[in-house]
C-alpha cells in the first residue's frame, strides 16, 4: 500500500510514517509533487530483484544469494 505525506508533515511524524513503511511506501510530496519515496527493505529487495530479472545467468547460484552480497 502506498502512503502519501507531505514534507512537512513528514519531518513532525517521521516515527509514524516509518511504521508505515512496514506495510508498505510513502510517498513524501513537496508543493504537492512526489519528490521521494521511501521503501522498506522487502520492498528495496523485490524492486532489485526486478531490476536484476534476464541479467543473472548462472543457474547454479540464485539471484537471491547474489544479491545477498550486495545489500
């Protein structure tokens, strides 16, 4: 699920909004533009893994594994 939060509002409920990335993102707006977005680690993970899809080809280690190394 997406959340969405302005600059300031993030900054005096930044405790909050990071709870929030747990089941989710948040999307952190400046002047009512989308100028971040913060993720959690599973999130990171899957968005990497995508990225990473067709460019891994050895079989006999995982992309999981090889990632592992990375993050």
């Amino acid at each position: 699920m997406t959340y969405s939060a302005s600059a300031t509002e993030l900054k005096q409920n930044l405790s909050y909004y990071l709870s929030l990335v747990s089941d989710g993102m948040v999307s952190i707006t400046k002047n009512g533009k989308t100028v971040a977005l913060l993720v959690g680690p599973e999130i990171r993970k899957q968005i990497a893994m995508k990225s990473l899809k067709g460019i891994l080809s050895d079989e006999t280690v995982s992309p999981e594994d090889r990632l592992e190394k990375y993050l």
